[in-house]
C-alpha cells in the first residue's frame, strides 16, 4: 500500500497553516482503477460512482500528542461486485483537490 499526501495536498496544508485559509479537506472518495499513489497525483484510479461524502475530521495521537490529521467517513457500495482500490481526500463534494491518496 502507498499512501501520499499530493503536491496540492502539501499546498493546501501551508496556505491552512500561513493563512488559515482555504477549504478544509474532509470528503472522501474511492475508486476502483490500478495505480500506485505518487505525490503528483491529481485524481483517484478510475473514481466510482458514489458520491463523495463529507467526513468526519479529528486531531489525534499517533506518536507524539496531536500529531496526526484523521478523517472517518462510511460509504456504501452501490454496484454489486465491485473492487475498491484506492481512496482520496478532497477539498470538496464534487471537483476540487486531491490532498491525500492511497491505494492497496
């Protein structure tokens, strides 16, 4: 499994931290297409069909206190038979920016 925060993810980040500004990255996706997530990455493999869904966003503690950003969302698969392989963080419900990807 690869997982990476992307180029725009990165700048959405600085611009969050500088500024705080911008538009918190809380909608989750995920599709069904074969790649391997590398930071230039703009859009998920092959997105599905479902819609994206806003979130839950946390602050918790992974190593040190604080210092990991989660997001939880459920989705429910709509197509009978279908491989989910790779999911992404956006910026917003439909467009918007990939700010994390992973795949497995």
């Amino acid at each position: 499994m690869a997982a990476v925060v992307t180029e725009t993810g990165r700048s959405i980040t600085t611009n969050r931290v500088k500024t705080g500004g911008g538009t918190e990255p809380n909608y989750v996706a995920w599709g069904t297409g074969a790649g391997t997530a590398v930071v230039g990455n703009t859009a998920l493999f092959t997105e599905a069909a479902e819609t994206r869904i806003a979130g839950t966003s946390t602050i918790v503690t992974t190593t040190s206190t604080n210092d990991t950003y989660q997001v939880v969302g459920t989705m429910t698969c709509a197509g009978a038979g279908k491989t989910i392989t790779n999911a992404g963080l956006f910026d917003a419900v439909t467009a918007g920016n990939l700010c994390v990807l992973g795949n497995f």
